[in-house]
C-alpha cells in the first residue's frame, strides 16, 4: 500500500466530526465496549494533540497491528450488539482526516502496546509502503517484549513521534484509567488553505469547534433555517450521534449530554414502514423539536449510530407558509446500507423508497397536527415547547436508561443523575432492568384512531369510573435543589 493513499483514504470524510465519530465508533463496538471517552486537546513538546482515551477491553501487539493496517477487520456481533463498522478502515481514514500523524497507546491486562500511524514518518524515511512501529513491553514490569521488530520499531517511534524517551511513552499509558484502555494522540492537525488549524480549540474551553463555519441564517422557501450546531459544535454532535447512547462521553473534561433524540421530541406520534425488500417492520417517530424550531428534518440512523441529519422531506423542501418546521423525525435504516465514509446512505433504489415513504408519512403527521384546533400553523408565531413528552435520563452508574414519572424538563437534571434519584420506586436500583418500551400495533395507531377507541371505551365504562384518573397521586419527584449536592458539571479521569 502506498503511502500516499493514507491521505487520499482520508478525504473520504468530508468533515472533521465524521472522522472523529470513527474513533468513537470504535470503542462503542462490541469488541471494545467501552463505558467512557474522554477527548481532549493537549500540548505536547510545543504541538496542539487532539486525545481520544477509553475504559475499554484494549488490544494484543497482534490486533493494534491489524487496525494499523489494511484489509483487516475482526468486527463481530456480540451480545446481540451489531458493530458499527464492517470495512476495518475507520481508524485509518479518521485519524489521517484529522492531522498527519497518530500514536496509539493500548493495554489489556497483560502487554502495553504503541503503535505509529504517520505520513510524517513514511516521508522522512522515503518509504514505498506504508510502515507501522509497533512495540510490545510487559504490563507488569514495563521492560519491552523482544521480538524482531521491536527495537527498530522503538527506535522509529523515538526519532519521529513527539516522544523522544522510553519513560516518556510509559507514562502515556498512565493516562489510561484501569488495567485496560487505548489512548490516542493525533497532531499536526489539519489547516484550512488559510493556513488556519481545521479545529478551533480556543473559542469555548468546554468544545472543540470547526473553524470559520458560517452560521448565519437563511432562507428556505420562505422560511428562516439555521445550520444546526450540530455541524460546528463537537458537543453537540456526540450528544445525538447514537440513537440510544450506551458510552459516556467527556470532551475537555466535562460530560456531553448525550440524548435519546426520540425521547426528546413533544406532541409525538408513531408511524411504521414495512419496505417491500425486507420482511422487518421499522418504527418512525415523528415530534416537535423542544430546542429550536429552525432546525428539522429526518434523522436517519443505522446500527444506532447517526448517518444523516435533519434530512429535509416532503413538505419541510419548500416550506413556503412553514409547513413541517419544527419537526424532527426519527428512523434506524438498518435495511439499507450506509456509504464507504458513513456520512451518507448509497443513493440506491430502496433508499428512494424510503425517502418517498418518509416524506408521505411526515405530511400525514403534519396535517393531523394541523387539523388541531388552536394549532398555530406558522413557524415565527409557533411556540416551542420545552418539555418532552417524555423524560428519559441515562444513570451515570449502570447507563440505564430511566423515564421519569411526569413531565420534566432535561435541562433542569443534574449533569450527573443516578439511579436512586429516581422517584419511581421500581426502577430506583441499577440492578433492575430498563423499562420496556412498547412496540405493540397500538403504538402506531394516529391519534385520531385513539380518540375513536377511546369514546368506544368510555361508553363501555360504568359511569362512577368517567372521572378515573391513571395518576391520581402522582409521586413525589426529587427537586434539582435535593440533587444539587451532586451535581459535578467537570470532572477529569480520576473521578470516574
């Protein structure tokens, strides 16, 4: 493999999140499981790092030097988890789109392990193909396992990587929390043509945003939009990159709000499509956004992990008197298949298939919605609804996910939330399982369909029972001032 294509395979990747979404899919995988991330900017001898560290199972000298390399993968499915990568790419084009050179750090409980990926090195050196150092040393005594690659892959690493000393790369894996993990470090970032760093690490301490993007807003049809934040905010977009997060994520030492976006959506209805080239019926939700109503569209996941967001159909293309503003709908098109960078679906005809049923299915919800009385049909006049209809959080513990009883607004929940805040005394404990959700056909009935059943019922009822209230003593929900005592906004890899 040449060493050029190290950089061609990167530009694959469009934007800098997409890249850094790899390295993250590569701890959620199953094989890897991580519970956290930590990603951070550090100054290394003068250089500006971007770091990925994980808690997760960490890799033998045999699988690091397979990632490093091309034509591998080892994903697998575990514990019913599909992994989100198939290609075993990710690494090489996500770290390469970021910067020109990387380091990784990783142990398993019996060998600490480094390994470079740099296009800096296979330049100095003139090579022909691409070359990766990796060297081996024992976890426990920390002296370098003796193999045939080992001192001139030591002796490469220490004369082309931001280390110059063996202490200097054993302490990098300190840095790793546990007896296992991997540590990534990335310099010589990307720059723009101006010369300016891609990544912006000064402008907010707590995120890492893209440089010079235009966030101005503009008109579509008539109707003001907005680039959501997702796209310049690393923050924001790994609070909505996993359909149901199951991994912690600090950025710059302090916790992402990481979000179920189906769970966060108000006046929400359900709706199914049963594509005619699968047997397999897939759920949509379909809800106002309780953020900001300039920023809708279809979120399209697959294998939990977000492909494409705030895709504008149906009625939300040309939305001259702001029809399906605010409107955020919500899919995992496990059925079809994502594209080489994950940024995009293969432009196929079941995925036309699929867009067409969406954007009926969204004019259906927006006219039944409409057909409401007192609904303000205009998106300037239209207020935002705050609270979900649901509030779901996820325990910082056992990463369960909770709904708590009542309407509670996210915002107002502590950054660190447990189990026993709960005051559903059923699910008050780490031990007990998530709540299930319901996937039954009356999930997916309209409203109106509902309201029909419903009369149908209440004639059916004896009278006394008219006024029978589900929750007529609703119980007693922790204030944000009982859960204050608690709540660490920042916290660094000691604390977890």
């Amino acid at each position: 493999m040449s060493p050029r294509y190290l950089q061609s395979n990167s530009s694959s990747h469009t934007r800098p999140f997409s890249a850094i979404a790899e390295l993250l899919d590569n701890a959620v995988d199953p094989d890897v499981s991580a519970r956290t991330v930590f990603i951070d900017v550090e100054e290394v001898k003068n250089k500006s790092c971007l770091t990925f560290t994980d808690d997760g199972c960490g890799m033998t000298p045999h699988k690091l030097h397979r990632m490093l390399s091309f034509g591998f993968t080892d994903k697998v499915i575990k514990k019913s988890q599909c992994p989100i990568g198939v290609f075993g790419n990710g690494f090489k084009s996500g770290s390469m789109r970021l910067g020109k050179d990387a380091l990784v750090f990783t142990k398993n409980g019996g060998t600490l392990t480094v390994g470079l990926l740099s296009q800096t090195y296979l330049e100095c050196v003139q090579a022909q193909a691409v070359i990766v150092p990796i060297v081996p040393f024992n976890q426990q005594n920390k002296k370098m396992i003796i193999t045939e690659d080992s001192l001139p892959s030591l002796e490469a690493i220490l004369n082309y990587s931001i280390f110059n000393s063996e202490n200097d790369l054993l302490a990098q894996f300190d840095a790793i929390p546990g007896k296992k993990g991997t540590r990534v470090l990335i310099w010589n970032i990307r720059r723009n043509k101006n010369g300016k760093s891609e990544l912006d690490f000064d402008t907010d301490q707590y995120d890492i945003l893209v440089s010079d993007f235009d966030t101005e807003e503009k008109m579509t049809g008539g109707v003001t939009s907005e680039l959501p934040e997702t796209e310049y905010s690393l923050r924001a977009f790994c609070g909505i990159l996993y359909m149901k997060p199951r991994m912690k994520i600090f950025l710059r030492q302090k916790k992402v709000t990481t979000q179920m976006i189906a769970k966060s959506l108000a006046n929400v209805e359900y709706d199914t499509y049963k594509p005619t080239f699968t047997n397999k019926q897939v759920r949509i939700t379909f809800g106002f956004s309780c953020k900001n109503s300039n920023q809708f569209g279809i979120m399209m996941y697959h294998n939990n992990r977000l492909i494409k967001s705030f895709e504008k159909v149906g009625c939300q293309v040309k939305p001259t008197r702001g029809e399906g503003v605010g409107v955020i709908g919500v899919i995992e098109c496990n059925f079809l298949k994502p594209a080489y960078n994950k940024q995009d679906f293969e432009y196929t005809k079941e995925y036309r298939l699929t867009i067409n049923a969406l954007a009926q299915k969204l004019n259906a919800y927006w006219r039944e919605k409409t057909s409401q009385d007192n609904f303000e049909t205009s998106a300037v006049a239209r207020p935002i609804l705050k609270v979900p209809d649901q509030t779901w959080v996820q325990c910082d513990e056992c990463l369960k996910w909770r709904k708590l009883p009542g309407k509670i607004d996210p915002s107002m929940l502590p950054a660190r939330w447990f189990c026993y805040y709960n005051s559903h005394p059923k699910y008050r404990r780490c031990s007990v399982p998530e709540e299930q959700e319901l996937i039954d056909e009356d999930l997916c009935l309209s409203k109106a369909k509902k309201q029909e059943q419903t009369v149908e019922e209440k004639k059916k009822m004896p009278m006394e029972n008219e006024n029978h209230q589900v929750f007529s003593n609703p119980p007693k929900i922790l204030t944000i001032q009982e859960m204050a005592g608690l709540n660490n906004k920042t916290i660094g890899y000691e604390g977890i």
